[in-house]
C-alpha cells in the first residue's frame, strides 16, 4: 500500500502547484486592460480583467444636452462590451486550469 501515499504526495504537490499558477493569473488578469467601445469609438470604456471599470472617455461630439439618453445607451453599452471582453479573456486565462478537470461550478 506505500506506492499509494507517494502518487498522494505527488497530487497535492502538483494541486499546490496550480492553486499558486491560479493566483498569478488571476492577479496578472486585474493587470490587464480591456476596452469596450460603442458609438464607431464615440465611448470607450476601460475595465480590468477583474471587470473594474478604470476609465471612461466620451468625446465631445457625442455630448449633446438634448439626447441624454443617447450618450447613457452608449456608456452602458461601451461597458458591457468592456465587460464582455473581460469575461471572454478571464474564461480563456483561468480556463487553462480546468481543462480536463471535472469541477463543475469553478467559475
């Protein structure tokens, strides 16, 4: 039965080893920047891969005091662009680590 405990020992080694790759990628991911952008470039939203938003820039063009709602459409649709990229990037990244592991509700 000894065979076993070291194939134990091995597993938790490479376990450690990947929950230490998992915490560096989900730190270099709120590193990233993600633009999301609406209007042809009018709004541009700036999110980390944490999906924090850093910074919006709105040119001034699209600022028209009588179409309000125009610009909020744009900002919330520049952030769910921004959002989605982050989401699409943050799967990719840390989806590396449950390839061909089966554990359903990770992320």
């Amino acid at each position: 039965m000894r065979g076993g405990m070291g194939n134990m020992q091995k597993m938790m080694k490479q376990m450690q080893k990947m929950q230490k790759d998992m915490a560096k990628a989900q730190e270099e991911l709120g590193e990233q920047r993600i633009e999301g952008t609406a209007g042809g470039g009018m709004v541009t939203v700036i999110v980390t891969g944490h999906k924090e938003v850093v910074d919006v820039q709105i040119k001034q063009e699209v600022v028209d005091p009588d179409d309000v709602e125009m610009l909020q459409d744009l900002v919330l649709a520049a952030t769910n662009d921004a959002l989605k990229k982050a989401d699409d990037l943050a799967n990719s990244t840390m989806g590396q680590f449950t390839k061909g592991m089966n554990l359903p509700g990770m992320f």
